[in-house]
C-alpha cells in the first residue's frame, strides 16, 4: 500500500508539473504572438517611412528643378541686361554708326554696265556714301548689310547687280514688261568689307536693259546700306 501511494503522489506531481509547462508555453506563444504583431507594426511603420521618404525626395527634386529655373530665368534676365546696357552703349555718343540711305533724283534710262548713282541721300552717318560716284566706300571693316530697290517703267526690265570689291554679291531683274503696274522690286545682301572696300549698284555687262527706271515722289528707285557689326 506503500507503493501504490508513492505512485500516485509522483503522478500528481508529473500533472502538475505538466500543467505549469503547458501555461509556460501558452504564456511564451503569447508573447510570441505579441512579438509578431510588434513585428507587423515595425514592418508597416518602416514601409510608411520609405513612402516619406520617397515624398520628401521628390519634393525635393521639385524644389531644385524651381531653383534650376529660377535660375535660369534669373540669369536669362541678366544677360537681357547685359544685352539691352550694351546696346545702349552702342547707341550713346561718341560710338560710330555706319548708315546710308541715297535714292535716285529722277526717271533714267540706263545702258548696259552703268553705274546707278542715287544721288539724293537721306542719311549718311560715317560718309561712307558718295552722292557723285554712288559708291559707298566701308570707314572700317565689319559685316555690312545692303539693300536696293528698283522700279522700272512700263514696259521696262533688266538685270541690276550689286558689287562689292568687282565680285556680285546681289543680282535681280525687275520688270514691268506687258502692263504699267509700276511694281518695284528690292533685294538684299550681307557682306564682309574690309576698310576702303567699295560697294555699288550697275546694270548688268552682259544684258542690256530695257527702257527706263523711275524715282519721283510717289516712288523711289533707292539704295541703302548699314554696319551690323564685326566680321568673323
């Protein structure tokens, strides 16, 4: 009867021991569990973070791609400053200003290879023009722009050249063959000229024209020509 109560007792206390094993390990599951859900919230917490993260990048991106253009906008407007003081430099006293404009006095009939004297002149800032050879002569080098018009009479036409240096730099043929529209016709051309370099207008050596040119007050047979700046 001894044995039977020592067995028993000591299956009691296996019981018991495994009862305090099974709350152990409900009580670790539990903090498992929690450690778990910790886990999750940290998870969603950090992915939460990197889409801030990746907000604050891009609005900082934003921000430099305004500073960018402000910026430039910045330094666009100064150049325009530059820009606009240069041009009033240009344009104060004391800077030369190379421009002509001469027109024709009146109605002429031209031959073949005849120089076009415009011989009544409008401007000629620097004297580069001369009304009784109708040659401008460049007082300095540069890129100069020249421009001429030609009305021909009724039933008038021919070839006019524009000659720098004996090289054509501008040939056009106006003409008013079959009608009296009066219809002047013009042309222009950029030209490098060196100092002393001489520029005008002829009729063609190689084609005769045809009846006359008119310049009166309702219209002017003309010649002009102006520096634009320095040649390459």
């Amino acid at each position: 009867m001894v044995y039977v109560f020592a067995a028993v007792g000591g299956i009691s206390d296996i019981s018991t021991r495994l009862s305090e094993l099974e709350n152990i390990v409900k009580s670790q599951n539990s903090k498992i569990i929690r450690l778990e859900e910790n886990v999750e919230t940290l998870r969603q917490n950090n992915t939460q973070l990197d889409e801030i993260i990746l907000g604050q990048k891009e609005q900082l991106k934003r921000l430099e791609q305004r500073g960018d253009q402000k910026r430039s906008a910045y330094q666009d407007n100064k150049v325009k400053q530059l820009t606009r003081g240069s041009r009033l430099l240009s344009a104060s006293p004391g800077v030369i200003t190379i421009a002509f404009h001469a027109r024709l006095f009146k109605t002429e009939t031209p031959a073949k290879h005849h120089t076009i004297i415009f011989d009544v002149i409008s401007t000629n800032s620097g004297n580069g023009y001369n009304k009784f050879s109708g040659a401008f002569t460049a007082p300095i080098d540069g890129l100069y722009v020249f421009s001429y018009t030609i009305v021909p009479e009724c039933n008038s036409y021919g070839a006019f050249e524009l000659v720098a240096n004996n090289q054509i730099h501008g040939v056009f043929f106006p003409e008013s063959a079959g009608g009296c529209d009066y219809t002047g016709s013009s042309t222009t051309a950029v030209v490098a000229l060196a100092q002393g370099d001489v520029t005008f207008i002829r009729t063609s050596p190689t084609y005769t024209p045809v009846g006359t040119i008119v310049s009166n007050v309702n219209m002017w047979t003309s010649f002009a020509g102006w520096r634009i700046g320095d040649k390459e």
